[in-house]
C-alpha cells in the first residue's frame, strides 16, 4: 500500500514506484490491465480483492506493467507504468464494485478508487482495498466458496484452522467494542467523565473505528487531533478550549458538554445539557444536535486519516421515566398519551459508517428508532417517507 491518502497519490507516486522498482508485497499488487469478463478472470480478481481485505488491506494498481525473467514469469518488479486503454474509466470501476459486491460474502466495505492521468495509452488506476472489520470474505462467484488471504509472496487460500481463527477473531473485536463503550459509560455515570458534566441525566456519543480496537494497527493521533481545535466544538457549542490529557485531547467550555479524541482516535463526546428538561426528551433538537455532531466529528476522523468503518453509538444515562418532548404536529396526531424510558441506562442499537460522505442523519434512524420506542412509538416521527430527516416543527 502506497503511504499516503488514495486521494494525494499523483502521477509523479506511480512512476516512482516503477523508477525505485517497488516490489509486489502483501499490501501492494500491479496489474497490466482490469480483469475480463469471463469467469476465469473474475475469479482471480475476486481472490485478490477478497485477500487484501482478510489480511492488512493494500493497494491493487491496474496499468503497470510487470517485469519477466528469462522463462517468461512475471517478477513482481514494476516495468513501465504505460496505463489502462479504456474509454470510460468510470463505467469499469463501476463494473468491477458490482463483481466484488456480487461475487464476495460478507459485502467488503471501504472500497476505494483513484484515476491517476497523464500515461502513454491511458490512466493508471488506485484500488484501495482496507483490512476489513466485517470478514473473513469468502469469494461465491460462479459456485466457487473459498478464503484467501496474503503473505509476503501473494495471496494463498487459507485452511479449515485459518477460516476459523479468522471468525473468532471477529467476534472477539466486536466484543472488545462493546466492552469499551460499556466501561466509558459506567465511569462517566459514577461522574468520571472526561470534563465536568451536570447532575442527572446525560447523553454519550461514541465514534469507534473498527481498526482502533486493534492493538497491533493503531498509531497516536494525539498531536494531529489538536490541530484540529475549530471543529472539536463540543455538542452544545458555546465558548470552548482544548488541552491534553492522559487520554488524548480533550475540548471543553462553560457549557457542560465536552469532546474526548482517545490517542487511538475514538471520539466520545459528552453532554447533559440537552436533557435538562424535567424528564422530557426534545424529540426534535435532541436528534438534530445528535446527527450535526455526529457528522462533525466523522470530519475529524477523517482529516485524522481513520480507516473506515466507524461504529457510532449513542448512550443515554439517568433517563428512567423520562418521555419525548413532541412538536404540535406529533402531538395532535396521537391517539393516547405515549410511555416513558423503563430504565436507567438505554443502549441505542448502534449505526455502522461505511462512508464518510454518508448521510449521518438518515444512517442513525435506526438509533432514533429506538429511542422513539422506548418511549411507545412505533418509530421516531421526524422522518419522511422516504427515510429523509425532515421533522414537522410546528
């Protein structure tokens, strides 16, 4: 994989790669050209994609050409980068996602391109394949089942104890994210937050990368996040600072209400002024301040260079009896009086960001749902038909 965000790599990356002769790796494969259309050929890109993303991710480049040794085989050495002869780049990017979203089981997100111009017969073409969180990925295409992964010196179909190791692995991770979420929540309910809060009940945002959990990939983010002061703004806004501490940096003002960026680059942010309403819940500008801060923060992520997917989750605490605060509108279209929150501390089913230009506002309806629910909605009324966040505010 080259060093660098996909969407940076320029020509004059590419044809370093061919003058330094950068050797295929476990991150990094060349291609003279896309694969065909017969089954043969999408097969074998098929086992590459799916390879990259059951180990450490990397970079497939289509439009470089390899060198040959004396028998004709190819020596993993780069030999020219001429490029890709295609008259619609886009239309063969779009066809090769449709092969791996249709020929690989679980669906790889994170997918990446980039079209680099300015070669002999054409652009060469970035493939950006993360380490998927999702998998292992099995390629079903054309009645063929199996795993593949990489080493050193290429893909290599893995074994019946390499399947289940991988499978095990993946569940140990979603576990490890619950349980992270799950000790935040409980310090910050035992008032160990991360800036002071108000007394009663609260709210938590949490935005976990999937690759933060693993101990063995994260860098510190810590002196970057700090840079990054102007859109650290806290959920409820006013005037706020930043500073170091153990964790990472933090940003907080006068407003109760704060932002923890962990050095592995989860987000928390904390707030309890949105619920300080006599038990009632602000159905509209709780789900409004939630989203824009969500999408806020999704930012930071990704100026820190985080690779997709983020899990984001919202916890809310201390919220037994409380209600939904309704507009007009809602409140005329009842036909009882709704439920309150039968419990102290509500988990919300949590959203999955696969892309960081995502509508976070239609991603985390699902969450609102449920809060929607757990007041004796059947779900939150601030949607359309359509799944648009468009609440009636009168």
């Amino acid at each position: 994989m080259m060093e660098k965000p996909i969407d940076k790599i320029t020509k004059e990356d590419i044809e370093s790669l061919v003058s330094a002769k950068t050797s295929e790796r476990r991150t990094l494969d060349y291609k003279l050209q896309f694969p065909g259309n017969s089954d043969a050929e999408k097969r074998e890109f098929l086992y590459d994609v799916s390879s990259f993303a059951n180990a450490t991710g990397g970079d497939l480049v289509f439009g470089i050409a390899d060198e040959r040794d004396a028998s004709g085989k190819p020596t993993g050495l780069p030999a020219s980068a001429d490029g890709l002869k295609t008259s619609n780049a886009s239309a063969e990017i779009l066809r090769l996602d449709n092969v791996v979203r249709d020929g690989t089981d679980p669906r790889i997100p994170g997918i990446q391109w980039q079209t680099v111009e300015g070669f002999p017969n054409g652009p060469v073409i970035v493939m950006r394949i993360p380490k998927s969180w999702a998998g292992p990925h099995m390629v079903i295409h054309s009645g063929v089942s199996r795993f593949y992964s990489r080493n050193s010196t290429g893909k290599y179909p893995l074994d019946v104890g390499e399947i289940r190791t991988a499978f095990l692995a993946q569940a140990h991770l979603g576990e490890r994210i619950r349980q992270f979420v799950v000790e935040r929540v409980s310090r910050v309910a035992q008032g160990e937050s991360a800036a002071p809060l108000s007394e009663g009940a609260k709210m938590l945002l949490h935005l976990v990368p999937v690759y933060s959990i693993d101990p063995t990939s994260v860098r510190d983010v810590t002196k970057d996040a700090a840079q990054l002061h102007e859109a650290l703004q806290p959920m409820s806004g006013g005037s706020w600072g930043s500073r170091f501490n153990f964790d990472g940096v933090v940003a907080s003002g006068v407003v109760k209400s704060y932002v923890q960026v962990f050095r592995s680059g989860i987000i928390e942010a904390g707030d309890s002024q949105s619920l300080q309403y006599q038990q009632s819940i602000p159905s509209i500008a709780f789900e409004e301040k939630v989203w824009n801060a969500a999408a806020r923060y999704l930012h930071v992520q990704k100026k820190l260079e985080l690779p997709l997917p983020i899990f984001l989750m919202v916890t809310l605490i201390g919220v037994k009896g409380f209600k939904l605060g309704l507009s007009a509108w809602v409140e005329m279209t009842l036909a009882e009086t709704p439920g309150t929150i039968d419990r102290d501390i509500l988990f919300l089913p949590e959203a999955l960001i696969e892309r960081f230009d995502v509508s976070v506002a239609r991603t985390l309806r699902p969450t609102f749902d449920a809060l929607w629910q757990a007041c004796g909605f059947e779900e939150s009324m601030n949607y359309d038909s359509d799944g648009n966040w468009k609440p009636h505010k009168n």
